[in-house]
C-alpha cells in the first residue's frame, strides 16, 4: 500500500512526479497601470518571442497582499481598447514555460495576455515558498483580472483566462465565482482536489485516503518541531531508469530536458512541501462549475493523454454553452509547447467570439 500511497502523492503534488518554484510576500494593495516597461528578466525563456509581440515584466497584488510577477503581452500594432487574457500553469511551472508560450502566440494573434507565476512560486511572492492553495491560486487569477482591467489600452469588459493543466481546475473555480470573466478555456486539465482526494482514476480506498492524511499529519508535527517545511520527495527522478510510467517519463522529457527546463520551475528543478496536498483534499475545485454558465467554456485534451478523463468530466458537469475537444494522438504535454498540436486557431476563434 506504501507504493500506492506515493503514487497518489506525485498525482497529487502536481501532474506527476512534478513541482513548482517561489517567492515572496508583500503587505500594500495598491496596483498599478503598467505604464512602463520593467528590465527584460535575464532567465532563460523556453520559447522565441514573437516579432510581432512585445513583453514586459509586470507586477501586481492579490487579495492576501502577495505580489505576483507576470510577462504583460503585447501585440505591437495592437493599439487600445484591447481584449485581453490572463494564464498560468502547468502546476509547477513558471511563466517562462507553456504559460509564456501560449501568451506569446495569442498576443500574435491580437490580445493582451498576461501570463503570471502563481503565489509561492517563481518571481511571486509569498512565504513559506513551493506550496499550493485552492483558495489561493484561485484568486491569483481574479488578481489577474484585477490588472488587466485597470490598464488604459485593455477593455475590462473583454477579460478571459487561460489555464494549463493544473491550473485548468482553478481557471474553471475562479471563473465561476469571479463574473468578470467572460469566457475560459483549459488544456491539458487536471483537477489537483480529485487527484490529490481521490487518486488517479479515483481509485484511492477509503484506507488510504486516511493513511495519506494520518501521513501529513504527523508531518505537521515534525515541521512544527523543526521550524520549517520539509519538502517532498515525490519528485521527478534526475535520471530515468526506463521502468517509470509513460506520464512520469513524458514530465521528464519535457521539465528535465531543453525542452522545458527551467531553474525556477518545480518540476524541473525543486519540490512542493511536504504536506502541499493537505487543502485539496476536503475542498472540491469544480464544485460550482455549472455556474459559469452563461458563459462559455472550452476544454481541450489530449486523445492519448493519462489526465483527458478530467477534462470529459468537467465538460458533463459544465452547463452550456460548452465545448470539448480532443486532439488526436496527443499526450499530456504535447499540449504545453507544441505549437502544431495546440489549437491555438481554435482557441483565437473561441475569444475573438465571446470577448466582443
């Protein structure tokens, strides 16, 4: 049973064996418009920056005061009045992953898209670092919202978002509660509250369920004794020994390669702590999915991928309008970079329509 309870634990701690990276907390709430461009950051972006599209690096503050960091995406003929898009993810990575990427092309595409490291993590704020919350990462992306609405050349009443993977589940949350989104699309979606409660497929007993909790529960103790947090140990192996599972070996292709590696991301170079699965386990993300409607939800996943039944399940429960589409013969993470498998004319068309 050990083995079994590891294995919920990865699924858990974020889509595989993976985690995400931090940093640090901030007590004002003023924000302000981005009038003007921040030094380009010197870390190494996984993807080429568009030469239509211009980037700036952007701060503002949710509603605990954290400060988060994010790359401001600009068409350079866009000119004012602009729609715009906030996005984040994968569940451990950073905004110079698949989140940049996707910014960078529908910026091409004529949005204003905001792609942002979520609390904990990256270039954000937020103490302890390299931990995860469903009430938290929620309301990242109403803070989001919250910038790009206060920016003069943005219509804030054209606002959508954009979640990958693990941050699909909190896309879909904070769209439901936070009406000021007009429209959400999701990739690669992963529930991290059905993960973490129930184990993949669902297939954690009762009996394990507990043993998890009494598990991080005894941990509290020795973090309480020890006056810090201890990180997992559920991370992606630094080499592959060629007997992991195919989801574990395709994280690995893409966090520990050229690919996709980088210092800041959790799953290329960190951990979650220890007891990250703890408020995802009694807190169901999609609770009130089916009141994002009447506004339009669109879900897109991978034909062979190991998370697509999250996104098959998420359609059912969402009320219309809605939308799900499946990519043929791809995986998990074909859907983080690979930009002649993502439908991003697909997701153009899905908010040119609905943010007019």
């Amino acid at each position: 049973m050990k083995n079994l309870i590891v294995i919920l634990a990865l699924a858990t701690l974020g889509m595989s064996y993976g985690q995400e990276k931090s940093s640090q907390i901030i007590l004002e709430t003023t924000m302000e418009p981005a009038t003007s461009a921040v030094a380009e950051p010197s870390a190494k972006y996984t993807f080429q920056l568009s030469d239509k599209v211009t980037r700036k690096k952007v701060t503002f503050k949710n509603r605990y005061g954290i400060e988060l960091t994010g790359d401001l995406y600009l068409p350079k003929d866009g000119g004012n009045n602009l729609s715009a898009i906030a996005i984040s993810g994968p569940f451990g990575a950073v905004k110079e992953q698949s989140s940049g990427l996707y910014a960078n092309q529908m910026a091409e595409r004529g949005f204003a898209v905001l792609a942002f490291d979520p609390s904990y993590t990256g270039e954000s704020g937020g103490e302890p670092r390299n931990v995860a919350s469903p009430d938290i990462n929620t309301e990242d992306f109403s803070a989001a919202v919250d910038f790009l609405g206060i920016q003069e050349n943005i219509d804030r009443n054209r606002i959508g978002i954009i979640g990958i993977c693990g941050f699909a589940g909190f896309a879909l949350n904070a769209t439901a509660v936070d009406k000021r989104v007009k429209a959400v699309a999701t990739t690669s979606m992963y529930d991290m509250s059905r993960v973490n409660a129930n184990g993949y497929f669902d297939a954690s007993t009762p009996e394990q369920r507990t043993q998890l909790l009494e598990q991080m529960g005894e941990q509290r103790w020795k973090d309480a004794e020890n006056g810090t947090f201890a990180p997992s140990s559920n991370n992606l192996p630094e080499k592959l020994q060629g007997n992991e599972p195919q989801f574990v070996k395709e994280y690995f292709d893409y966090y520990k390669t050229p690919r996709g590696f980088h210092p800041n991301s959790l799953n290329s170079n960190g951990a979650w702590t220890a007891t990250t699965p703890l408020p995802f386990m009694n807190m169901p993300l999609l609770t009130y999915i089916n009141e994002i409607s009447p506004r339009p939800v669109f879900l897109i996943a991978g034909e062979d991928a190991h998370s697509r039944y999250f996104s098959e399940d998420a359609f059912k429960a969402a009320a219309e309008p809605k939308e799900l589409m499946i990519i043929p013969d791809a995986v998990h993470v074909d859907l983080y970079d690979k930009i002649e498998v993502i439908p991003f004319d697909k997701l153009e068309k899905f908010f040119k329509e609905h943010l007019k």
